[in-house]
C-alpha cells in the first residue's frame, strides 16, 4: 500500500488520497491522518484544518527540489545517485546557499 511502513504523527494529504483504505491504513499505524474529505461525501469527516494549512511548506519544498535540473530530469540513472543529488539539494537548501 501507499503508505506502508512509514511512521508518523500526522498524515497531510491531498483531498485527492481520500479513501477509506488509506485512512484507516494511516490509522492502523498510529498516524493523524489530516485529509480533508471530498465533497461528493455523504458524511463529512472531520480534520485538522490548522495543521492541513501548512502543507504548502512540503510542497514548496518539493517546487525547490524540482528547480535543480539534475532531480527535475532524473539525469542519475540508478537509485544510489539520484538519492544523494537529492540530498546535496536538501543540505544546500536547508544552508542557503543556492
């Protein structure tokens, strides 16, 4: 499954990932799951609303990750390589240097 083997306290996702399967997946393995629902439900599940606030941060992480043309291309060709292009990215940003 999606999500299987991660470990977490909150689940931020997409209104797109509702399902019940992932949301009772997330809670089987201790996590928040913070969805909201989609509209077309017949019950509306209650989220965090606060907490879903602020999971642009992990998509603008993810919009700088994608600006360095060797993640956004996947110019590595094996797993090893393109993880650690991912990481030099990740210390880079978090220094401020790029």
């Amino acid at each position: 499954m999606l999500i299987e083997g991660l470990t977490a306290q909150s689940l931020l996702m997409d209104r797109g990932y509702d399902s019940d399967a992932i949301i009772e997946q997330a809670h089987k393995q201790g996590m928040q799951a913070v969805v909201p629902p989609r509209k077309h439900r017949k019950v509306q599940r209650e989220y965090d609303k606060d907490l879903y606030r602020h999971r642009h941060l992990v998509e603008k992480a993810f919009l700088q990750l994608k600006r360095w043309r060797g993640i956004a291309t996947r110019y590595a060709k094996n797993m090893a390589s393109f993880l650690a292009a991912a990481q030099i990215r990740c210390m880079a940003i978090w220094i401020g240097i790029l």
